[in-house]
C-alpha cells in the first residue's frame, strides 16, 4: 500500500477543468512528489513502534489498577494519533479507525461520549446556498446557532458568520457595519450575512503548504485540524474572511459541547489550527439544514442541492436577480445573493 | 537545440491554459453534472419526526398543519358579540392577545375583519371562494399576496423545516407570520459580534 500525500495545490476531484482542453495540468510538480513519497513506511514503523511502547506501558503498570491502564491506553491513542496520515488519503478503514480512537480519548478525558462521523460525500451532491437580503433583518439568530452547533471557541468569540448592517442603496460591504447592537431592523437598512462561501475554485486550499485543507467532493472545503500546521496561509488567502484561527486552545463548555459531530466538521479544535464553516458538514451529509438555516426566523437563508433541478436553489438561481461578492475574481462561490 | 524550441513554445503554454475565471463557472459545472434523479439519504426522515403537515395540492411537497398549533382558539371565546366585538374586557385577555396590535393587518389598505373571517363565526376562515380551512391558510394569503406564494411555492420565499433532501415540507405563512400583524417586529439581535459596543455579556 502506497499512499502520496497531496501537495500544494492539487485537489482530489479537480472540477475546474474538467473537459481536458484547456491545456493546465493537474499533475503535481515531481520534485515535490518524490519528497512526500516515502511517508507510509515511515508511518508503519511509527505505528509498530507505537504499540510496542503502548503494551510495554500496560505490561509495567497491570496491577496498578484501571487509572494507570487508562493513562497507558490513552498514550498509545496519542502515539498513533500523532503518527496517522492525511485524511484526504485514508482509506475509509483508515479513518474508521481515527474517528474511533478520537471517539475513545475523549472519553478517557472527559468521561463523557462524542461521536465522530467519518461519512463521506454523497454523490451527485454539490451544496449550494441562497441569502435573501430583503429577508434578512439582522437578527443574528443564524451566528447563534451556528456558535453551538460548531463547538465554536466561547473564550474568544469566535463567529463563523458575520451579519454586516449596510446603507439602504449601496453595495459596498467596505461600508457595511458588522459590529451593530441595537434593534433591528433599523430604519433605512438591510442586512447581509457572510461566511465560507465554499468556493468551486478556492484560493485558500491552493496555498497549503501541507494539503491541510482541500475541497471534498460535494463542494464543501474542509480542514483536517490534524494535519493543519497553523501558518495561516489560508486565511490569507480568503478573500471573503471566512476562515478563523486558534490563538488559544479553545472553550466550549463540558455540557454546551455538541457531541454529533463529524471529522472534518465540528469536532473539537486545539491551539493553533485554522478552522471555519463547513455548511454544517455533520448535519448536511445526513440531508439535514445547516444550523444557520435552521435557526433563521425569515426564510432568509436557502440551502440545497445545486446539481437537483427541482431543488429551491436552483428555482431561485434561475428566477430571481442573484450575485456573489466579488465575482471578478473568479473563485466561484457556491453562495448566491438574491432579493425578492 | 531541443532546449531552443521548448523555449518557443513557452509563451503557447503560458498563454493557453486556464485564463480567465468565465470558462469554467461553477453554474456551467451544475449544467453539466445535474441529475433528475433524486438524491436518497438514509434515514432523512429521522429529522422530520414530530412535525405535523399535510400534502399540497397534487401531493409534491408538504406544508406545516397550523390548527394544532392555535392557542387562542375558538375565536368566539372573545369575540362572542356581533361585529366581532369581544365581550371580555382587557383586564381578562391573555398576554399574546392579539388586541395591542395598534395597526393590524391591512387596515390602512382597507381591510377588515371579515375580509378573512366569517362573519357570523370568526374561527372560520373564509376567501374569495368560500371557507378556508387553518391548515390550508396560503389559500386566504395567496389571494392578496399571490407573488410571495409564487415564491413560497417554489421555495424563494418561506422557509423549508428540518431537511434539504427526502420529503420537501414547508412552513405554513401563519407559521412564521402573525396574521394580524405579519411584518417581523423590531428587537434587540440575539447574539453580537464579539466585543461590541453596548456589549452585555
Ligand atoms: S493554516 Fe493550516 S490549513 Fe491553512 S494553509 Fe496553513 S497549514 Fe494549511
């Protein structure tokens, strides 16, 4: 079994040009290549080498009592943890068994149960968004929900979603207050919601300079919080602001923590890992709303299946006026702006 | 010599490839890869427990029962007097009474009470072409506002409950707005950006 891992730029399903005559090729730069090769062996010995110290620590502590076979079970969880691949590149048995060790460390370490989805995309799926911005009043319920749904960072605050307050007549988001508190809707305003757009064609996932994040096939862009290194590359690169960072190790209170959770979706983060909105990735790939659209008062947040032609997105991206924030740049987000 | 002509090629390569964002939009993707076959979740049905609704016309999609959900229901339990007036006082109304509503619904356009309820007895709906029943109230809305039942229909305008695949069931209009006073009040936003001003934690 050989795996490579998947290196700057490159993407699983390269969507973008997929009739073949456009001339770009999606092979990845061989220097590169041949450097990432040699990883798996290197693993397999890690993970040999992993449970000989594990059975080592169970042999020296058996006697001492469930505490220390705990401590000793939990070390070997780390150890392998540490050592397993990309997500991107395990084979679905693979990432059975990280969900499962996951699953297992906490509730070493917290006593209390999570379950970690490792569902894949369902196919013929391609997720798409609508933000109806005569709808919208500001009421923020979306971020609320988005906020606990996620297990977002208490601490700091961290938002995925940002309701921006703009001028009655004008478009310039630049303009736009995202920091209102006060009742709404005010007079001679409307309101408009941001967050990960999920790009077709995503600058952020091009500039990993460890194929951390990358766009699954449904059109979700995600982020294995475990391979991430934390450079910030991609934030950089996002020219929506959609991604947040992990200054500190985040917060969620023991009886807030929302235990179904997915592995490239709400699952708990650590310092220094980049994250963001993944459309409810644990709720979406069940045929659920996401949180967002769930907890809207007015119907102002659509959400669906682009590749359904009888879907509600695709009424309203064939009926109504729709645009996307800076389209110019041609990154193609799968979320659309439209008015009644 | 070779090294030369692969030279000469270079700006063919630079300047043939993948220019410009136009030619591989994502909305030319969804042409292309689009399917009539609905997509089945196992299990999507889960998320729909505990909702009551009914088919729509020839049974495409759903809509959220509204007569289970009344609270305030006889309407004669107060408007017991002709003309719709209640015989119960204000000291005797419920709190979501809907009396302090000061500009209801249409008023100002002309409407009154029995352009929606029967005159004889209020809990009965009625339209343009007869009775109506609660659960089927985007018949009365849909007379006036026939463009937003448009979108309702199509899903542009209200809101889709639970799910984004398996059975389609909608809210009903009364299931997000007051019929007596159906634009969206005025409040405080339930959360805020973190650290802003009037910030009260
Ligand atoms: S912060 Fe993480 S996901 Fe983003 S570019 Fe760096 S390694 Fe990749």
């Amino acid at each position: 079994m050989s795996a490579r891992l998947p290196i700057l730029g490159q993407e699983a399903p390269n969507h973008g040009c997929g009739s073949g005559t456009c001339g770009c090729s999606s092979e990845a730069p061989p220097v590169v290549e041949e450097r990432l090769d040699t990883d798996v062996s290197r693993r397999q010995f890690f993970g040999l080498f992993g449970s000989l110290t594990a059975g080592v620590a169970a042999v020296a502590s058996s006697g001492c009592g469930t505490k220390s076979a705990e401590a000793a079970e939990k070390a070997s969880l780390d150890w392998e943890e540490y050592f397993k691949g990309n997500y991107q590149v395990m084979t679905d048995e693979e990432k059975r068994a990280t969900v499962e060790r996951l699953e297992r460390r906490w509730e070493l370490e917290h006593g209390s149960r999570v379950e970690i989805s490792d569902q894949n995309a369902v196919p013929g799926v391609l997720y798409g968004y609508a933000f109806n911005i005569s709808k919208c009043q500001g009421y923020m319920d979306c971020v609320d929900a988005c906020v606990k749904e996620n297990n977002l960072d208490r601490e700091s605050g961290m938002q995925y979603i940002r309701i921006f307050e703009m001028d009655e007549g004008t478009m310039q988001l630049g303009d736009g207050d995202g920091r209102f508190y006060h009742e709404v809707p005010a007079a001679g305003h409307f309101y408009l919601g941001t967050q990960c757009f999920q790009c077709d064609n995503p600058p952020c996932t091009k500039v990993c300079p460890v194929g951390a994040t990358w766009k699954e096939p449904d059109g979700i862009v995600v982020v294995d919080y475990d391979w991430c290194i934390g450079c910030r590359y991609c934030q950089a690169a996002c020219p929506y602001w959609a991604r947040r960072f992990n200054w500190q190790e985040p917060f969620v209170p023991e009886d807030e923590v929302n235990q179904e959770q997915h592995y490239l979706g709400n699952r708990l983060r650590k310092k220094g890992v980049m994250e963001k909105c993944t459309y409810c990735i644990q709720r979406t790939r069940k045929g659920r709303n996401p949180a967002c659209a769930e907890a809207c008062p007015t119907g102002a947040r659509i959400f669906g299946n682009l590749l359904d032609p009888d879907s509600e997105i695709r009424w309203v991206l064939a009926n109504k006026k729709v645009f996307r924030l800076k389209e110019d740049l041609g990154t193609e987000p799968k979320f659309w702006y439209f008015m009644d | 010599m070779i090294r030369r002509s692969l030279l000469l090629l270079l700006p063919v390569l630079l300047f043939s490839g993948c220019h410009g964002p136009s030619h591989h939009g994502v909305r030319e993707r969804i042409d292309h890869e689009q399917s009539p076959d609905q997509v089945e979740i196992s299990g999507v049905e889960y998320w729909l427990d505990g909702l009551r609704y009914e088919p729509y016309g020839e049974g495409d999609f759903f809509v959220r029962t509204r007569s289970d959900q009344l609270v305030q229901f006889p309407c004669a339990r107060c408007h017991d007097q002709p003309g719709f007036a209640a015989s119960r006082t204000d000291g005797d109304l419920p709190e979501s009474a809907h009396l302090q509503i000061l500009q209801p619904h249409g008023v100002a356009e002309g409407l009154a009470c029995a352009h929606c309820h029967d005159g004889e007895d209020p809990s009965q709906l009625v339209g343009q072409k007869g009775p109506v029943d609660f659960d089927r109230v985007y018949d009365l809305c849909g007379t006036c506002h026939f463009e937003q039942r448009r979108d309702w229909e199509a899903g542009a305008h209200g809101k889709r409950l639970a799910t984004w695949s398996g059975p389609r069931v909608i809210e009903n209009c009364t299931g997000c707005h007051d019929p007596h006073a159906p634009r969206f009040e005025t409040r405080l936003p339930t959360t805020m950006y973190p650290g802003s001003e009037g910030a009260r934690r």
